[in-house]
C-alpha cells in the first residue's frame, strides 16, 4: 500500500529572525527543504510526497523535490490545520501509512526514517522518534525562578517523523480542531483520543532548526555523519 510523506513546510520561522523562512536558509549551499526532502527521497523513494506551503510563498521551487509522486497543499493557521489540509487533499484509503516530518530537521538519517517506518506500521497506535531527556527539568511560574524539579523518568522528547494509519491521524486532528486544542504534534491529538502511539528511539542529532546557532551546528551534524 502506498505510503503518504507529509512535509509542513507553511511555518515563518520567527524566532530565527531571518529575512526569509526558516526552510529557505541554506545549509552547504543548498536551502533546508531540499536537504530534508532529499533525505526523505533517498530513504522512501517511491512515496507520495504531500508539501504543505504558505499561499503567500514565494522561495519555493519546484526543482527541490526529487520525489515523482507529489503534490501541493496550502498550509494552514497553526502546523495541525496544514498537516489536516493535507489529509483532506489527498485520495488514502484508510489503512495507508502517512508520515509526517518537519522540513525544519533536515538532519534526518535513512537509519531512523526506515526504523520509524517499521515501528508505525506494527503499532496500531502509530509510532514516533522521541529521544529519553537528559537534563533535570525545572517548572518555573512564568517568573523565571526554579520553583520545582521535574522527575524526568519516563520523560521524552518529541522528534519527527511521526507515523500512524490515516483513518486514525484524520480522526485526531478533526477532533483536536472541533475542540480548538492546539496540538504542537500528531502524537498528542492520537493520545487525545485515548491510543498510546510507540516512541521509538532517535538519534539525538536529528535536530530541528529553530534559531540562528542551529544552522552551524546543522552543518557540523552533516558533515559528522558523512564521517
Ligand atoms: O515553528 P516550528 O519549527 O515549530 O514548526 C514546525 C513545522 O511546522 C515546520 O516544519 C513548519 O514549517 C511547519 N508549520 C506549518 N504550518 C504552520 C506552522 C508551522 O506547516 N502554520
């Protein structure tokens, strides 16, 4: 059965505080959403590639993506309303595979995709990379202060690409938009409605781009794992 490669690609990238989006710097010459579309490619040739763009975008090229089967979507308000506008654009039988990756983690190894792949489709709940915390987790109360430690057993951190059957990633979000939850993934809108997806472990390089040291630290994680 086919599988559906979903890229929210609509966000501004704010916090990098660039002049242009966040997926459009480049890293070795060549802009963020051709790495990770390539890593993608190279690891899931045949799939059906679904980018979720802003219609205001005007970086985009066409040339960036390798994949023959792809298609378009405008992206929504938050991430969840562009990966549900892919979802709805999208002809999937219920029991397909959708995966779902940020184009901000274009350090994304076929290692960790191919893994992903296999736990999303034995799980029923679906699957995701996630990575154990390492550091002590402090709860400040919006002042800043270290009010509290965390335990962090049993704590992990939400990577991507997340994986789950398509009747049951739709049913979630559609019930994460009806109730107005901002969902800041998919695993968290499949957990909403009771399933326990399986966190498969990824490497900790498989970083997502968000602020301005992120891109050296993007190429040294590049060139390391061409080492
Ligand atoms: O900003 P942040 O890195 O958390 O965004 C995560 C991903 O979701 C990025 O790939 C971004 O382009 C995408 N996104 C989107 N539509 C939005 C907001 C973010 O596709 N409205």
């Amino acid at each position: 059965s086919p599988l559906w490669l979903v890229v929210p690609a609509a966000g501004q990238g704010k916090r990098m505080g660039a002049d242009k989006p966040k997926q459009y710097l480049p890293l070795e010459g060549q802009p963020i959403l051709a790495h990770t579309l390539a890593r993608l490619h190279d690891a899931f040739p045949q799939a059906h590639l679904v980018l979720c763009l802003d219609p205001e975008d005007h970086w985009f090229r066409p040339d960036w993506v390798p994949f023959t089967h792809w298609q378009q979507v405008p992206g929504g308000i938050e991430r969840m309303d562009s990966v549900m506008n892919a979802l709805e654009a999208i002809a999937a039988n219920d029991s397909d595979l959708v995966m779902v990756h940020d184009v901000a983690r274009p350090c994304i190894t076929r290692a960790d995709l191919h893994a992903l792949y296999r736990a999303a489709q034995s799980h029923p709940s679906g699957a995701l990379l996630a990575m154990p915390v390492a550091d002590t987790m402090k709860r400040d109360q919006g002042d800043q202060l270290s009010h509290a430690t965390e335990p962090r057993d049993g704590l992990w951190h939400a990577l991507t690409p997340q994986g789950f059957r398509y009747a049951l990633l739709r049913r979630a979000l559609t019930k994460a938009q009806q109730q107005g939850t901002l969902v800041t993934d998919e695993a968290s809108a499949v957990e909403a409605l009771g399933e326990a997806p399986q966190l498969v472990s990824g490497r900790r390089d498989n970083m997502k781009v968000t602020h301005p040291d992120d891109l050296a630290l993007a190429t040294a994680i590049m060139a390391a794992q061409r080492s």
